[in-house]
C-alpha cells in the first residue's frame, strides 16, 4: 500500500485496513510506520488496538489445540508402518528397475501425449525462459511462454479434451498431479456452472512435467494449467490489465491479462510452481467466476 | 532441495522428528472441517499418510505445519476417502453429487455447535463465537490465530490471494470482537 509523504492515515482506514495486519505483524516497513503515528495520536485507535490483540490472546488460549485420541495416532502410526513394510519389499525391485532406466513416476503408466508443440515454439520457449529470467530490465518480451503454452493447449482443447488421469474424482487427480510435484490443489468451478471434464498430466519439451484440467459449462470453458515457475517474474502491465482488489489492496497473487485475445489470470499456488487459468469469458465475468469460486 | 534421498528408516525418522509434532495442530483444524469426530479422523489419516508419501517433496527447514495444513484443506476440497462406511467418489460426477448430499447433511454454522464439539473440551463463548462466523471468516481466523501461520501461508493453505486473506482475517475478528463483547467485558478485557 503507497502512501504519500503527506497523506495521513485516517480512523476509519486504519481499522479497516491495517488494524488486524498491525496486529499479526503483516504490516510493511513503511505501513507499519503510518500505523504506529497514527495510533500514537489517536486514543480511539490505540484501545482498538488493544482490543483487537486482546480478542487475537483470547482465541490462542480459548480455541485450544485438541489432543488428538490416542486410538486415532495408534492407527496412523500403524497405517505408516504398513506403508513401510509395503516400501521394504517394493525398494528391493526398485533398485533392480532403476538400474534399467525405468521412470520413477510411473510415467510409463501413462499415455504418451500427442506431439503437439512445433520445433519453433520449444526454440521460443527455451529462449523467452531465458529472457524472463535474465531480468536485466530491459523491454521484456512480447511473448509470454507460459501463457502461450496455456492457450495453445486451450484452444485444442475446446475441441476435444482428453484426460490421461482415470479418474474424474478431483482427488484423484490431485494425487496425480502431486505426484510430479505440481499443486494438488483442484479447482472447483462447480458453483459457478463449470463441470471438471478431466485432468492430464504432459511433458514440456524441456521435460518438466505440466498439468491440465479442463472445465465445460454452458456459458463457455476454462482452462488450469499448472506447471513449474521457472523463476517467471509476473509479467509487467502496458498492453495488460489489472483489476483493482476490492479492499483497495494493491496487488493480491492474482494477476489478470487481457493476451492474445484470451482472458488469462496467473497465480503461484505452490512453491516454484505457477498456476495459469484461461478462458475467453469476458474479463468481468472471468475474475467474478474465479471469486465466486475461492474456496 | 526437497530431500529424495535417504532409506525408508531414515524418511520415517525425518517424519516423526519434523511432521507429527504437528499432528494435534492438524486434528484440531480437521475437526472444525469435519464437524464430526469419525469424519475428521478420516481427513487426519488421509492427511497424514498422503503427507508422508509426499513427504520427498517437503524442503525441510520450511513450515511443515503449513505444508500439512495445504494438504488437509486440499483433502477436504477434494472430497477425502471416508472409512469403509461410505464409498470414495470415482467421478467427477459422483463428487458434486456427495458434495451436495453433504452440505444438505452438514447442520449450517451455528446451529448448535456446542452439542457439536461438546465433549471435545471445546465449550464455552469463544468457541460458540467462533463457529457461528461464516466458513472462509473462520478458517481465516483460526488459521492466523490458532495455528500461528503467516497470511502468506495462510494464503498458500487456502490457495487464496492475500488481500482476501487480510479481509477475512480483519472482518472475521470484527465479527468475533461483537459476539464475544459481552462476555469480554464480564472478563474486563474490553471497556465498555
């Protein structure tokens, strides 16, 4: 939050956009000094304060921590023992298979994707990487890999989607997609009239592991692409948009653009890893629906 | 660098060293998920042993609680595999179908939430307080407050942006402050 030199912070802003950050210690170097000035001359402000870390004490004695009932760690302490007996006999045939160049993640269970990327864009891809993450500050490119990947897979898609995860059920496919180090979180557009038609797990032609799950509903589809950040930078603005948050917070971790004709909305769910949503839904109505479906 | 090495007995070791010392942090936020104990132990198990399968993964120094918590809300979203007594869903289909049996099930917050957790040891006004605010206020709230994580944490647990996250941990207490001022001015916590 930018504050000019000038500009004091005033009681109702205060209580309702710094007090419980100035509480929990979120506030920034420069917020928290328009916070501390301003309740040093503010009696009001300074009791509010106290109460509000008064209420934050009380939760912390009060909602205490449970112990968990001895039968239920018994039984997890067993199910871990299972898996490690299971892990004993399976390590002996490991060892044997990783001797033969066999793949750790069961890729081979898979089927392959079909080769859809075109020698120029893998040449694209390796050389905007290298761009983004020079950071040197000077134009960035006009291409943005990532999200290139994300629509060209999209506009594919809306013809025919085709999962290569068995299961629709979203925890199977989170299990899928945590197994290759991706987020396991699964959007769930349902409330909003978006069926989950499937999860696929793919290869980028660097070898680094993507996922995609595709939704379909009435009024359009959406696409999530998850796949690692590479140390991508968010993008700057210029050609794109960025809607304000409706606190007046500036910058929150979704960051939307208007690219190539699509909608895209790009987030870092998981460390290392980026999350892009692509639709061609109308700006509004893409950032409502993606609201209307936080959890 | 996540850790892919190391025999099973030393990954078991690293696991009850690092991850079930927050085992009671976990059951603690399961059960307000759940809001039935057999239900809550399902999520917990689930839990606990995808974290350990996962457990590779995990960058050992960083918060393991918020790692665990990531995968406990990711499991409750999901649709985790209660025991034997109901069948996981097998399509996508299937799990809003369960989805909506059980939000039709789940009594709405607040409508008794001390027959709820009685029993538990979880009586009294702030708990009273706390399961009457609206879901996402509540997790906030508990998440900051009870399981002490950051709101960037907290952000990634809820795979939510931090400015919501900020809003529903202020309006969340705002809330919590009003139901609870009776009570806390009883305590002299507040002045009237």
């Amino acid at each position: 939050m930018e504050r000019s030199a000038r500009e004091k912070v005033d009681c109702t802003t205060y209580i309702e956009k710094y007090l419980s950050a100035h509480v929990d210690g979120e506030l920034s170097a420069g917020e928290l000094r328009d916070a501390e000035e301003h309740i040093a001359g503010c009696v009001n402000c300074r009791v509010r304060f106290a109460e509000e870390r008064a209420v934050k004490a009380l939760l912390r004695e009060r909602a205490a921590m449970l112990r968990t009932p001895p039968i239920v760690r018994g039984s997890i302490l067993a199910a871990l023992d299972a898996i490690d007996s299971a892990d004993a006999g399976k390590g002996a045939a490991r060892a044997r298979d990783r001797s033969a160049g066999a793949d750790r993640a069961g890729w081979l269970t898979m089927r392959r994707a079909r080769i859809w990327v075109p020698a120029a864009l893998a040449a694209v891809l390796v050389f905007a990487f290298v761009i983004l993450h020079g950071g040197s500050g000077t134009t960035p490119a006009q291409a943005i890999p990532p999200f290139d990947v994300a629509i060209d897979n999209y506009k594919q898609f809306v013809d025919h989607f085709e999962p290569n995860i068995k299961s629709t059920a979203p925890a199977d496919i989170s299990d899928a997609y945590m197994e290759h180090e991706l987020p396991g979180f699964v959007w769930n557009f349902q409330r909003v009239g978006y069926k989950l038609v499937g999860g696929r797990v793919d290869r980028l032609p660097d070898g680094t592991p993507v996922a995609y799950t595709f939704y379909r509903g009435d009024t359009g589809t959406i696409l999530c692409t998850y796949m690692k950040s590479h140390g991508l930078q968010v993008p700057p603005r210029g050609e794109l948009r960025q809607p304000d948050e409706p606190s007046g917070y500036g910058g929150g971790e979704h960051h939307y653009y208007q690219y190539k004709g699509y909608r895209v909305c790009l987030s870092y769910p998981r460390s290392g890893c980026i999350c892009i949503l692509v639709t061609v839904q109308p700006m509004q109505e893409f950032i409502q629906d993606i609201i209307d479906s936080e959890p | 660098m996540a850790d892919k090495s190391g025999t099973g007995a030393d990954r078991r070791k690293r696991f009850e060293d690092e991850a079930l010392p927050h085992l009671d942090a976990l059951y603690s936020m399961a059960i307000r998920l759940a809001r039935n104990p057999d239900d809550a132990n399902d999520l917990l198990q689930e839990t606990v042993l995808r974290a350990y399968r996962f457990f590779h993964q995990f960058e050992s120094g960083t918060n393991c609680r918020a790692w665990m918590l990531t995968i406990l809300f990711n499991n409750f979203r999901n649709g985790y595999r209660k025991s034997t007594r109901e069948q996981p869903a097998s399509s996508a289909d299937e799990f809003e179908r369960k989805v909506e049996a059980e939000s039709l099930r789940t009594d709405p917050a607040g409508s008794n939430p001390e027959a709820l957790l009685a029993g538990q040891g979880m009586e009294g006004e702030v708990e009273t307080a706390l399961a009457s605010l609206p879901d996402e206020f509540r997790q906030a709230v508990l998440l900051v407050d009870v399981e002490e994580l950051s709101y960037q944490e907290v952000s990634g647990v809820l795979n939510v942006a931090i400015g919501t996250i900020k809003s529903r941990v202020s309006r969340g207490r705002a809330m919590l402050r009003e139901r609870l001022t009776g009570f806390a001015k009883e305590q002299g916590i507040i002045r009237s």
